[in-house]
C-alpha cells in the first residue's frame, strides 16, 4: 500500500501535477489529489490509476520500493510556499 506522502512524492519527483492527476482520476479540482496526500492510505482504485501512469505495477513490493528509493528525500517534505502578502510578526523577542 502506498501512503498519502508517498504519493505525494511520486507526483512531485514525476512532475505530475495535482490537477493533471485529479482530471485523470476524473475529478475537474485538484483538492482531491491534495486530500489523498493527507490520507494514511491512498485507496486501491487511486494505486491501481497510478500503476497505469506510471507503467509499473505498483502493487509488487519490489516495484514500489525500486520507485521510492530512486525519489530523493526532500520530494517527501511537505512545504508551505509564503504568499507574498503573508507577514511574519515577531515581537518582543529580545525583550528583557
């Protein structure tokens, strides 16, 4: 079974978007792919589409594990990107 992140690594280091993935599981928003990242466990019929993207059958373990260990750490690391109009306020900090 794949986890959430790993799926989410797998689009990442394939360059496969949310939104192109979403329209291939037949979904016209991208939240949807966005919500299976955050899942423990993606579900049979999302693995199986992957399978098929990807060209590789996904659920030997053997396939999986030669995927995951060919993606690079920091594709697993969930990062929040800073809008431009978010502020970071710090007050006080060196405040005796």
């Amino acid at each position: 079974m794949i986890t959430g992140q790993q799926l989410m690594a797998i689009l990442k280091f394939n360059k496969i978007s949310y939104q192109k993935f979403a329209e291939y599981l037949g979904y016209k928003s991208f939240t949807v792919t966005h919500s299976l990242t955050k899942l423990e466990f993606i579900p049979y019929v999302v693995q199986k589409k992957l399978s098929e993207i990807l060209g590789l059958d996904l659920f030997k373990e053997e396939n999986l594990k030669l995927i995951l260990e060919s993606i690079p750490e920091r594709y697993f690391i969930r990062t929040k990107k800073i809008k431009k109009n978010d502020k970071i306020v710090i007050k006080n900090i060196f405040k005796i």
